[in-house]
C-alpha cells in the first residue's frame, strides 16, 4: 500500500512539473497569442495599427490569418505577404521560431513569402499535430531538417521552389499518412531513395526539377493510390520501369527531360485512366511502324524530341479533349491535319520540325492561348480570321517562309508575345499596338518591313527589328519608357540619332549597326546608365568618341548586376500566359519561350550571343565609322567590357595606358586609325585578352611582353605600323641610346658593383704606382737639391 501511494504521489510530482515547469510544451490560449504577437511583430508589411488592434484582444483567435478550434489556434495561412516583391521585405527563417510553441496547429502555411535561411533544426517536434505544411516558393535553403520527419500525422508536405539541397532523407519514408508531397523546384541530388514506396497513401508525387539521377526505381509500382507522378527534369537514367503500368489510378505521368533510354514503351497506351503524357525530351527510341491504338483519353500530350517521324499521328486527332499538345523537335513532315486544327487548343507547339503548307484558318479558335511553329517550311499569308483568337497570348511563327502584311486586326488581340522573325513579311507599316498593354517581346527581325518604325509599342520591352528595310529612325521615343532591348541592325536608316533615345534610362541593349546614321554620337548617351551594349558600327558617325561613354554604368559594372533583370521578361510573359492556362504544374519553367540570338560581332566574326544569357556580356562596337579624336582615358573606366572595338576610324593621338585597366577584356582592335606613340606596357595586364588587333596605325616601340601579350603573335595584328617591334613579329629591337640625364642611383649601385670594380683596380693600380714614383722622385729630387746647397 505504501508502495502504490509512493508511485501515486511521483506521478502527481510529474504531472505538476509537466504542466507548469515546461511552458514550450504546453501553450494556452494566452500563451499561443503572445507567440502570435511575437510571430507578427517580425513581419514589416503589417501596420502598428494591425499590431495594437491585436494586442488589445484577449484572444489570439481573432488575427485574421488564424483559425481556431476550442480556442486553440489550429491554422495559420498567411501565403503570399508580399505579392510586389518589396525589396526591402526580407524575412528569415527565424520568423518561424514563435509558431513552434503553438503545438495545437493542424496546417502551416507560409507560401511565397520569399523568406531567406536554413529551417530551424530544432522546433518541428513541437508541431506534433501538424497535417499539412506549405512552405513553397521562398528562398530556403540547407538540407532538410531531421525533426521535419518525425511529424507522423503530417498529410501534404509542400517544400517546392526553395534551394534545398542534398539527397532526399531516406526518412521520408516515416511520413507514412502524406497524400501530397511536392520537392520539385530544388537543387536535390542522388538517387530516389526506395523508403518513399512506404507511402501507401501518396496520391501526388513531384519530384521535378531538381537534380536526381540513377534509375527511377522498380519499386514505384507499389504506389497504388497515386495518381500524379512528376520526375521531370531530372538526370534520371535508364528504362522507364515496367511496374508503372501497375498503378492503375494514375492519371498523370510526367517524365520529360530525363536521360531514360530504351524503347518507348507500348504498354503506357494501355494506361486506361491517363489524361496526362508528358514524356518527351530524353533519349527513348520510338517505333514509327507500330499501330497505335490508346485505350486513354488525353488532355496533354508531350512526345517532345522522340524522334517521330512522317505525318503527324492520326490518333492524336482523336483525343477531341486534347487542349496541350507538345510534339516540337521531332522530323514531322506534312500539312497541318485538318481535324487537328479544328480541335480546342489552349497550347500547341510544333516547332523545329518539317512541316509545310498553310495554316488551316480554324486553328484560331477562341480558347487558343499560345501557338509555336518555329522554324518549319509553312508558306503563305496569315489567315485574316487570325483576330478570333482573342485570347492568343503568345504567337510564335518565326522561321518559316510566311509573306504578305500582317492582318490588321492582329492588333486587337491580347498578345503578350509576337515573334514572326525569319520569314517574308512586308509593309511600309506595322499594326497600331498602342491599346495592347501587355505587349512586352517583339520579334519582327529578318523580314521586309519598309518605312518608318513605329513607337506605339508602350508597354515593349524588348524590340528587335534588324534585317529589314526601314529607312528612319523614330523622332520620339520617349512613349517607350519600358525598352530594354533594341535591336535595328542592318536596315536602311538614314539622318541622326534622336536625342529622345537618351530618354529610355530603363535601355539595356542598343544596336544600331549596319545602317546610314550620320552626325555624331549623342553626348546625352551617358544617360543610358543601364546600357551594357552598344553596337553602332558600320554607320556615318562623325566627330569625336564623347567622354561621357566613360560613365555608362553598364558597362563598369561586373555584367549581370545592372542586367540581371532582363531575362525575367520571358519569364514574366511566361506566368501572364499560364495563368490562363490554369497554372498547370511547372509550366512556368517548361514553356521555353525564346526569341533569336543576339547578333554582334564578337571576337571579329558575326554571330549570336544567347538571349538565355546575355548577363554574361558586355560590349563596345564603334568601328567602321569616321570618328577622329582621340581615345578618351574615360574608357578606361568600362571594366565590365569584354568586346572593344574602335577599328575603322580616324583616330589619332595616344593609345590611353588606362585601356590595362580593362580586365575582363577578349578583345581589343584598334586597327586602322591613325595612332601613334607606342603600346602602353599596361595592355600586358589583361589577362583574358585573345584578340588583339593595331594593325594599320603608326605605332612604334616595342610590343609589350608577359603575360597574354606573349600570345600575342599573329604578324597580322601588327602590320602596316612605322616602327614596331618586338618578339611577337620577330623583329629585334635596336639597342636603346643612352639616357639624357643621368642614371638613377639604383644604376650607378649596379654600375660600380660590377664593371666598375674590375676599372678601380686598373686604375688603383696605376696611381698607385704614379704616387709612389712621384713620392720617389720627389724624395730624390729634395735629397739632390740639398746636396747642391751643401757644395755651395
């Protein structure tokens, strides 16, 4: 009896020290609002108003973000704080550390906040009650902490579009209740591990775009409930599993961009439930000749790069509920299939194929929002009924042999992106596109447009127009506050510069090259602090190099943190477009829209530099003009340069010893000028130097030696000077004349050290001997002299 009173008595003891010695672990009502409180108080964008309003509530469930059960707050949403991207709002992970005393919490979600750091390793024990945690589309990076898996009621774990990285904790596989779990959007490597086949309750799994390889494993097939599987954009290799063809309740399968191999398994067109084939983009070998017969009914379908070949499959005309179709990079040939066209398509791309013909004028149809048919053999006008597809978004016909003038009526359209380079379109003006506000990329390069170029493109951001045939330069162009990017190389242009160019601050690319433009370059230029590529060769320009290109922030800057912005153009487009579609998963990242490379001369020949990545360059081409003055020392300044080129012009005076300090700089040519003097020996100190042209001027001196200057040694760089030499060219240098004034004391150390030693013995040597014979006959000389007075 003494004994069971003992135990009585410790266990009250425990009870009593649990509840009021460990308040982290038991958190009341008051307790749960003051972790609230301190939760808020972290987050900038909510008012001190918000805050006290809060503050002077007994009841924590009365914050609108939260949800309360028997007054215990069980849900906390509050995705999306910040949908501007303030710059200024930065959250870190340790803005979760409050919530981790609020152990009644059944659902966390804190989505696209953009919060910064590594999960706390500690504190998801606490949240043993979790069942669904939605962290996506923050900036978390680390690894995944271990506590995270001990949340074993936990239902959706939803961590995509983060920076975690490392493998995938084969602990995963403890979860044993998640339904939903998203990974895809991370920088995850190593194999899959196995343990996931323990969620027997997963219906959705996305592992997609991360860095996962080795074989998908065998052992999927054992996850019978699932019905979307994404491992897309991985390096996974090997065979696509035969056991996939046992999960009978999958509807989506997503394996694009992988490095499976093998043979394109037939058994997937017996998957009864399939809507959704996404399987393109690896290196699986397809059988032309086989009969297909689906026993699916598709919604999607991407067999992009699967080596079709021949006509278009006729049993893709079948799938009437197919509005996504995905069949670019294969060897297609043919017509566009009629009973194709008149099917409702949201996306279709065909492009790099071998298409041919028309377009069916059906194909435009009210629900179409992008269509790509890039770099095909299609011919012909487009149709006039082109202005029925109201919600077209995206138009991508680039690269084909489509003539004729554009529809009027395309104008009316909601496009975000027009690209319809490379083929014959012709007109001496383009469709008003002043009422589009979402026109941001356009692409009309390489045709035969004539005229004037027109500047009611608003909201443009990028506009590139070379190779047509348009004879002015806009007057005005302060309409286009948004450009970035413009492109008018080899056209027809004619007169000066506008000063209004000076105007577009947000300009970022400027290529004027192959044209007519006389005058001079505008002073105003070094306004454009953004531009990071200027290419105004082969022109008429006139007058002096302005001084103020030495300020052009663009280009001083390491490339990337004026530009880093550009590319986010495409992407924006992109998510405008697949917001209508119903934000399909990772489509965002898979559209892939691109327009044509930027041409400039690089390195001395003509070729594209990748818009994907263009914050790699930065660039400087005035060559080819009439341009006398001397090379301004202020360019000294652009160490963002990797391409400088002055060629072709009548420049004189000095080479600027300051161009050494350009040391990201490829390429220098300053060939066929009038430049004298010698090279400066600083032009030794640009290490990435690999082209380097002086040929034609009238330099003298020695070439200066070391470092990339030793490479130097192609004679052609250096022809046609009045004195230069060097080993390069291997032409000896003639020994220096003696210095005018008189050598340093450094010098004369060295002299004496040396020569001078070997002369002061001959010559001790000799005075010597002239004292002592002196001394001697002096001697004599006294003696004789006295002996003379003594017989005196």
């Amino acid at each position: 009896m003494a004994k069971l009173l003992s135990l009585l008595i410790m266990f009250i003891l425990f009870i009593f020290f649990f509840f009021f010695f460990t308040p982290t672990l038991s958190c009341p009502p008051e307790c749960q609002k003051q972790a609230l409180l301190q939760f808020t108080a972290s987050l900038a964008n909510l008012t001190d108003d918000d805050l006290k309003h809060w503050n002077s509530s007994s009841d924590g469930c009365l914050f609108p973000f939260v949800k309360c059960s028997s007054s215990n707050v069980v849900e906390i949403v509050l995705g999306d704080l910040n949908p501007y991207r303030t710059p200024w709002r930065v959250w870190t992970s340790t803005i979760l550390t409050p919530l981790f005393h609020i152990r009644t919490l059944t659902v966390l979600d804190l989505s696209f906040n953009e919060i910064r750091g590594e999960l706390p390793r500690n504190g998801f024990a606490n949240l043993s009650r979790l069942e669904h945690l939605n962290l996506r589309g923050n900036h978390f990076n680390g690894s995944l902490p271990s506590q995270l898996f001990q949340l074993r009621f936990l239902q959706t774990l939803d961590m995509a579009d983060n920076s975690f990285h490392g493998n995938i904790p084969p602990e995963i596989g403890n979860m044993t209740k998640l339904s939903y779990l998203y990974f895809s959007g991370n920088n995850f490597f190593g194999e899959i591990p196995t343990s996931i086949v323990s969620l027997k309750e997963l219906t959705t799994l996305d592992l997609s775009f991360n860095s996962l390889s080795l074989e998908i494993p065998i052992e999927f097939g054992n996850l019978s409930n699932i019905d979307d599987l994404d491992l897309s954009y991985n390096n996974l290799t090997g065979i696509i599993p035969s056991s996939i063809q046992k999960l009978t309740k999958l509807v989506a399968l997503n394996l694009i961009n992988n490095m499976l191999t093998g043979e394109f398994p037939s058994w997937l067109f017996d998957m009864k439930n399939l809507t959704s084939l996404l399987i393109g983009g690896n290196n699986l070998i397809w059988n032309n000749s086989a009969k297909i017969v689906p026993k699916f009914t598709l919604s999607k379908l991407s067999l992009r790069s699967s080596g079709l070949a021949g006509k278009i499959p006729d049993w893709i005309s079948t799938h009437k509920t197919l509005v996504h179709l995905d069949l670019r990079e294969n060897q297609l040939e043919g017509t566009f299939p009629q009973g194709l066209a008149e099917m409702n398509f949201e996306y279709i791309n065909l492009s790099d194929n071998r298409l041919t013909g028309s377009l069916p004028p059906q194909l435009f149809g009210f629900n179409l929002l992008v269509l790509s048919l890039s770099r095909n053999n299609f011919y012909g006008k487009l149709p006039s009924n082109i202005s029925n597809a109201t919600r077209l978004m995206a138009l991508m016909l680039d690269g084909n042999n489509f003539s004729g003038k554009l529809p009027k009526f395309i104008s009316n359209i909601n496009l975000c992106l027009l690209d319809l380079s490379n083929n014959k379109f012709s007109s001496n003006t383009l469709p008003d596109f002043s009422s589009n506000v979402n026109l941001r990329i356009i692409d009309l390069s390489s045709n035969e447009f004539s005229g004037e170029i027109s500047t009611n493109l608003f909201q443009t951001t990028f506009l590139s127009l070379g190779k047509n045939k348009f004879s002015s330069f806009p007057k005005n162009l302060t309409h286009m506050s948004n450009l970035e990017y413009l492109d008018i190389h080899d056209n027809k242009i004619t007169g000066e510069l506008s000063n209004s160019i000076c105007q577009i601050s947000t300009l970022q690319i400027l290529i004027l090259r192959n044209n007519s433009l006389q005058g001079s370059i505008l002073d105003c230029i070094f306004n454009l602090t953004n531009l990071q590529i200027l290419d105004l060769s082969i022109n008429h320009l006139v007058g002096k190099i302005p001084t103020n290109l030495g300020n052009l922030t663009g280009m001083i800057e390491m490339p990337g943190e004026i530009f880093s912005r550009f590319g986010k153009y495409f992407a924006t487009v992109e998510n405008q477009v697949l917001d209508k579609l119903g934000n399909w998963n990772k489509a965002k990242r898979v559209m892939s829209f691109k327009t044509n490379d930027l041409i400039v001369n690089w390195k001395k020949s003509i070729q594209g530099l990748s818009i994907d990545n263009l914050k790699g360059y930065s660039l400087l081409d005035l060559s080819m003009n009439q341009l006398s003055s001397e090379i301004p020392a202020s360019l000294g300044n652009l160490k963002a340069l990797k391409i400088f080129n002055i060629s072709h012009n009548n420049l004189f005076g000095r080479i600027p010893a300051n161009l050494g300090d350009l040391k990201n700089l490829e390429s220098l040519d300053l060939s066929h000028n009038n430049l004298s003097g010698s090279i400066p020996q600083s032009i030794a100190n640009l290490l990435q130097l690999t082209i380097f042209d002086v040929s034609n001027n009238k330099l003298k001196g020695k070439i200066p030696e070391g470092s990339q200057m030793d490479t130097m040694n192609d004679p052609k760089s250096y022809a046609n000077n009045s004195g230069l030499c060097g080993m390069q060219i291997q032409v000896p240098c003639s020994k220096q004349p003696l210095p005018t004034k008189p050598p340093e004391l450094k010098s004369k150390e060295t002299w004496f050290s040396w020569e001078g030693v070997g002369i002061g013995y001959a010559v001790g040597f000799f005075v010597a001997v002239g004292i002592s014979y002196l001394s001697n006959s002096c001697k004599t000389f006294n003696y004789c002299s006295q002996q003379r007075r003594q017989r005196v």
